[in-house]
C-alpha cells in the first residue's frame, strides 16, 4: 500500500474543487504570484501595527504575533467563505483611534478597548444577516462616508509626522514644524520621499521597500542598532500576553456605545469601499452592480474583527492593497490562502520586524503615504453643494483636530441635518441620521472628560 502523498495533478484537482478556478479563469500559479503580490503591498502592517498599539501600554512582541495570526485568520475566513482574492488585517487609522483616542485620551484599559472592537464585531455580524444593514448602508449619506475614509487619511498622517518629530508641540500655535536639522526628522523626510517615488513608478510593495531602506538607513547612519539576527522561531509564549485578554464585560459596564459605533461605521464603510472598488476592477459586481456573495464576504470581515479582538489587535478589515493582487489576475480565494500563509511565514523575521519599530522615522513614511492615499476619496464629495461640503470638511477636518475619528464622525453627522434643514432640504435626510445626530448631541452634552 502506497503512503505518497497526493500527485501535483490531485493536489490542482483539490484546489479547483474548493476555489473553482477554471470558472473564474485563473490558474494556481496565478493565484499563487497574486497572493505574493497582494502580500507584499500590505506586509507593512506587520511593522506598523504593533508599533502603534505599543503606545497604548500592549506588548509589542505579543502584539506582532497576534497581527500576523489575526491577518491570516480573517484572510482564510474570507478564502473559504466567499473565495474572493480580498485580504485582511488590522485596520489603519482604526489602531491609532484605539491606542491615542481611547486607551491614551480617555484612560481606558486596553482590554476594556478589545473587548469595544469585539463589541462592534458582534455588531456586524448581526447587520450582515438581517436587513438593518442595508438600511444603515442607506441611510448614511454618500460624502460623509467618504469623508470617514479621507479624514482618517489626514488623521494617521498626522500621527506619523508627530511619531518622526516633523510636527511637534508648539505653546504658541498648538502645533509646529520639527527641527529638521536633526536626524530623525529628516530620515522621515527622505522616507517618505522615496516611498512615493517608489508609489509613482508603481513598484509592487513600494511602502514595504521604503519602510525597509529607511531602517537599513537608519542602522547605516548609526542611529539604530542592526537586528541581534534575521531569522528566528516564533516565539508563541509572548502572545500569551494580549491572547484573550479582551474584557468585554467592562466594555458593557461602561456603555461605550460611542467607541463601538465609531468602530462598526468606519470597518463597515471602509470594507464595503474597498469590496465594491477592488470587485470593480476584477469584474466581480453583477449588471445591476451587485456584488455576488457580499454577505459572506462581509460576514467573513466581521468574523475576523471578532478573531482579531480574542487575538489581541484592534479591528480587523478587509484592504484595498488586495487591488495588486487582483491586478495581477488573482480571482479566487486561494489568493487569500497564499497571503495568510506568507503572513505566517513572517514570524520567522521577528528580529527585523522589531528593529524597524524602534526607529520611528522607519514607520511614519508608511502612515504619511497610506493617509495620502485614503485622501483621495474627497473628490467623490460634493463640494458645489454646500449642504454636502460643510458637513464633510467637519468630518474629515475634525479627526486630525480633536485627535479622534469618533468625535470626527459625531462632527459630520451632527451638522449634516443641521445644515440641510436650514438650507431648506431637511425631507432629504434619512430619518436614522436625525437619530444618530441626536445621540452624537447627547453625547457631548453629557460626556464629562
């Protein structure tokens, strides 16, 4: 009796039975050199997350390895409940929000934090299967979602100058310019610099390669001290450190219904933007622009901010960089299953991954280059109509300001109906917009902090 394993033509025949490859024109080495692709334009996060959520008191090796667990579980999720080539991992903007606005501004544990993201994935998952979610879909208006995304653009890049020192505190005007006569600030300059060169010559992985060259920079120059090694096995005991740490139970006591929504709208609007942009340009949505298996697909973004949260990272969404990998002709989710591997892979590199976050200037091109992106979505608002516009710059002016995405979204939605109602359009306003207006009103009413 034969003990080999399965032939390369069993194995293919495996793979097309679970993603359906011949169906959707694509081969596995297509598949698989789209998951690479796809993976190197997000493996930044592995860099960046940890580092921000460190401010917030976490662990930072406990908090890579439960990034990389966390991006690969929710990407599987997605793989083989949807088969579509999208990837996940914790949110941009969406971390910050949880190290500097809650944990830092507000004081409240980290866990209390976890167990809020948990929250909201509950949440998500109870929107996905019943109707209310197309009503809340509905009911938002179209320039305040996009404004969500662009204000959290501005948001992280003003965390990334702030982490370089190229803004720094200023009693006179609140703010200032660093001193860019010093190393650090002017590393991050060239960081950034060369990153969105790399971005305009469309190299694959350009924040990835700029994070890279500017923390080999910064061990040339002598201003970090180069990894102790390159390779090692992953050291799984630190997760212990933030795995099932979350504490929902204070997250309920303390009724943080506004952390929780800030939470749920923001990966909401954020995954269905990225969903339907990515579906477009692979030719996924229906001829009604419908996207087949939406409901699975969110369904598998909500269960991977539940896995993220019981992981011990911020909330987990689905990323537009799974755009490079459908560019690269990646159609199924083997796509997924080729980037949760890789994710896992990099564990192996721990050494550098934690070289590169002790060298702020290394990270904040990569938060300086991802804001600009986001902010591109502000040409979808419309800025002729003033009933539109103003509601929309408060939202995205008011994130960076206030420092929190919350109070940026409490802004817009406040001032929306408000605006339309003196402009003589108040009958346009979806009712649940008056509702949430009128609890973000309340909110800063009786909020005492």
């Amino acid at each position: 009796m034969s003990t080999a394993g399965p032939t390369p033509a069993e194995e293919r025949g495996v793979l097309e039975r679970w993603f359906r490859l011949r169906e959707n024109g694509t081969t596995v080495r297509t598949e698989v050199i789209a998951g690479l692709t796809t993976f190197m334009t997000m493996a930044y996060i592995i860099f960046v997350n940890p580092a921000i959520v460190s401010n917030a008191g976490m662990p930072f090796d406990g908090v890579l390895v439960a990034t990389v667990i966390a991006s690969a579980v929710a990407t599987l999720l997605m793989a083989f409940l949807a088969n579509y080539p999208f990837a996940l991992a914790p949110g941009m903007g969406l971390n910050a929000y949880f190290a500097f606005s809650i944990v830092l501004d507000r004081g409240i544990p980290w866990e209390t934090a976890l167990g809020a993201v948990f929250i909201s994935g509950i949440v998500f998952v109870l929107l996905t299967l019943t109707r209310v979610r197309e009503t809340l879909i509905a009911a938002v208006p179209a320039g305040l979602k996009v404004a969500i995304s662009a204000g959290i653009g501005l948001f992280i890049a003003f965390i990334g100058m702030q982490n370089a020192g190229l803004i720094v505190d200023n009693p006179a005007t609140l703010v200032g310019l660093g001193d860019l006569t010093q190393p650090g600030p002017l590393l991050a300059l060239a960081g950034t610099v060369l990153t969105a060169g790399l971005f305009a010559l469309q190299v694959k992985g350009a924040i990835l390669w700029g994070i890279l060259a500017t923390a080999a920079a910064a061990v040339a120059l002598g201003m970090a001290p180069p990894p102790g090694s390159v390779v090692e096995l992953p050291r799984f005991a630190v997760w212990q450190s933030v795995f099932g740490k979350l504490d929902v139970m204070a997250a309920l006591q303390l009724g943080l219904l506004e952390i929780v929504v800030a939470f749920l709208f923001v990966d909401l609007f954020d995954t269905l933007g990225t969903l339907v942009g990515v579906s477009t340009r692979a030719g996924f949505l229906d001829p009604q622009g419908r996207l087949p298996r939406a409901q699975k697909a969110l369904l598998a973004d909500a269960l991977g901010t539940m896995a993220g949260a019981v992981a011990g990272t911020p909330t987990v969404t689905t990323y537009i960089e799974s755009a490079s990998g459908v560019s690269a002709g990646g159609r199924t989710g083997l796509v997924g299953v080729v980037v949760a591997g890789a994710f896992l892979l990099s564990l192996f590199f721990a050494p550098v991954v934690r070289m590169v976050a002790d060298v702020p200037a290394a990270t904040a091109p990569a938060l300086i280059v991802v804001g600009a992106l986001m902010m591109q979505s502000v040409t979808r608002i419309e800025w002729d109509d003033f009933s539109e516009a103003l509601p929309a710059f408060m939202t995205v002016l008011g994130m960076p300001l206030t420092y929190s995405i919350a109070t940026g979204i409490a802004l817009g939605f406040i001032s929306y109906p408000v605006v339309k109602i003196i402009a003589g359009k108040g009958k346009q306003v979806h009712w649940l917009v008056y509702v949430l207006a009128v609890l973000f009103a309340l909110r800063f009413a009786l909020l005492t902090e």
